[in-house]
C-alpha cells in the first residue's frame, strides 16, 4: 500500500485561518448594524435576538430570503465587490417590508471555491452597509469555502431577514378597494433583476461597459445598488391609510403590483407620468427587446409601490419628495372585468 505524506485541510483547499481572518475584518461593520434587540455578537452556533414586547402586544414574524442572481457575474467581471451585497440586503428587506414589519435581523450565506479574504471582507462590508441603511442588524452568517465546486474568482451569496409587524396592522391586500390610487416610488435602476438578459444584450451588442449612457459609464448604471425602502416607508406608515405595498422584482411592472391586489380587482397603470430612466432605453433599444417585454423583466424605473385612498396621493409623494425618493402617481385600482387581462399598461 502506497505511503502518503500528511494531508492538511489547507491542502484540499479549504483555508480555517483565512476564513478567521474575515471574521475580523468584518466585525467593526457589523458592529454598527446591531440593535437593542440582539444578545450576544458574531462566533456562535446560532444568533439570538429577543422580540421587543414593549414595542409589539401581537408580534408577527415575516421572513424573506433571496439572492442577487447573474448580477453576480457583472461585479466579478467588473471586480466591484463593495456594492453587491447591499443589493443582497434590498432584495429581501425590501420584500419583508410589503406586508409592513420592520425588518429585525439578517444573516448571510457566502460561497466561493477558495476565499480571497479582501473581496469577501468587501462583500460582507457591503452587507453591512445595507442592514445599517435599513435599520436591521446583521447578526451572523456563513463562509463557506468549497474546492472545485466555483470556478476561480466565483462566489454566490444569498441572504435571510426577518422582520415585526403588529398583526392588527399587518398588510396583506384586504385593503384594496377599486378607486385607490397606485404610487410608484423610484429605482436606483434594474436593482437585482434581470441580468440574465442584460448581460445577454451587452454580449450581443459587443459593448465595453466603459460605454456613456447619458454621460454615466453603462457598467455604473448596471451596477447601481438596489435603493432600499424600509426606513423612509416605515416612518410614513403610522401618517397614511396605505392600503398594500409591492416590491417590484422579477415579474417587473405587470406581475408584481398584482399580487397583492385581491381577485375582482385590476390595475390601470400609466406608464406615461414618470421618465424612462437612460439604462432601460439603452436596453429596450440595444437588445431589440418589445415593450411588453420590458415591462415583465424590468422595474422599468418603479422599485416599489404604494396603495392607498386618492385623497392621500399628494401627502404621500410629498413625503417620498422630501426624503429625496422620486415618487409619482401611476395609476388606478379598478374593477377587473372579466374577459380582460389584470394589470392593463399605456
């Protein structure tokens, strides 16, 4: 039988002191993320936060995971790393916030075939950044570093957020009547959706992302992190009768906004009253896309979406206005007669 020399986990590929290494270097981030609700810090098998009953008589728990998909392979082409994990944090916060609560906590999941420390670290830090902007605490997650499972330079990430909401004032739809009005709140651009296609449009079109879009580097633009809503929505709620929300991610404009509108009911949207921002042009026009098309990929320049009674529109624009949020009245909830599709589009 043939002797072998001794085998060390660092000799299949897998680095316990890089991976140590990280963990430091993220701490002083996370450290800003955390909130009154959290016992303990990063190192355990498990985080703990307590539900804040002084707050909350009937907490509810929502939760929501997700990635930031092929967006990943943009930020490794371009070796941006500091930004994409705030798309991973708007993802899922922004989601949570649909049905109200306030989003709590938030842990990670990073995996690459072999760590490099500074781009990890500047993923996490992103991270970070996003829960603080988002008032939620980042209180863990995991660093996987797997051998021949990633090509080189390759790392996936996907994240978990939990978040409260009182159950009396939870949003889930019952709300919306025919004859309240649809707000739409801007994006930062495609957010975390779509970039199957997009990277396909700039393959295609043999561009260097190094391209002007109205005077702004394409790979700037494509780049943009998902503008997170949670504070600024969350400070409007107790002031406004809102009625439901939505996050406008894959599905775009037409499948989204949908989903939390109750049967019998439909949309009339008017695409009209707020601008077509440069990217999505660049898109339709460079990718030879339809229209009905970029409507269901893209948010087409709406990241989230508001409900509510006419006689509240104003007040609520001026508040997203104020809060340096573009924000425009974009349609009606009618009734959906039948024959007809949903969610109609001019």
């Amino acid at each position: 039988m043939a002797t072998y020399p001794p085998l060390t986990y660092r000799d299949a590929g897998v680095d316990i002191d890089a991976g140590a290494s990280l963990v430091e270097r993220i701490k002083p981030a996370v450290r800003k993320t955390m909130r009154p609700e959290v016992l303990g810090g990063l190192g355990g098998f498990g985080a703990s936060v307590r539900v804040p009953l002084e707050r909350f008589r009937e907490p509810v728990m929502v939760s929501g995971t997700d990635g930031v998909g092929t967006k990943l392979k943009l930020a490794q082409t371009l070796g941006r790393h500091d930004t994409i994990g705030i798309d991973l944090v708007g993802m899922c916060v922004n989601d949570v916030l649909v049905q109200g609560a306030e989003p709590i906590f938030f842990l990670d999941y990073f995996a690459t075939g072999k760590l490099d420390v500074d781009v990890a670290a500047a993923v996490v830090n992103g991270i970070a950044r996003g829960c603080e902007l988002s008032g939620c605490a980042l209180v863990g997650g995991e660093t996987a570093e797997m051998p021949d499972m990633y090509a080189p330079g390759d790392y996936d990430l996907a994240g978990f957020c939990v978040g409260l909401v009182e159950r009396s004032k939870m949003l889930d739809g019952c709300l919306v009547q025919a004859g309240q009005r649809i707000v739409g709140i801007g994006s930062s651009g495609p957010h975390s959706n779509g970039y199957s296609l997009i990277r396909r449009v700039v393959a295609r079109a043999e561009v260097d992302l190094n391209l002007l879009v109205s005077g702004v580097p394409l790979g700037d633009l494509l780049m943009a992190p998902t503008r997170l809503y949670a504070k600024p929505i969350l400070s409007m709620l107790p002031y406004l009768p809102i009625a439901a929300m939505a996050h406008i991610t894959g599905g775009g404009i037409t499948e989204n906004i949908i989903r939390v509108v109750p049967e019998g009911l439909g949309l009339q949207i008017d695409t009209r009253v707020w601008p077509e921002p440069p990217v999505f042009a660049w898109l339709k026009k460079a990718g030879n896309i339809a229209q009905s098309e970029m409507w269901r990929t893209f948010n087409c320049g709406i990241g989230f979406v508001l409900i509510l009674p006419e006689a509240q529109v104003a007040d609520a624009i001026s508040r997203l206005r104020q809060m340096d949020l573009p924000a425009w009245d974009i349609g009606e909830v009618v009734v959906h007669e039948a024959g007809t599709e949903r969610v109609q589009i001019q």
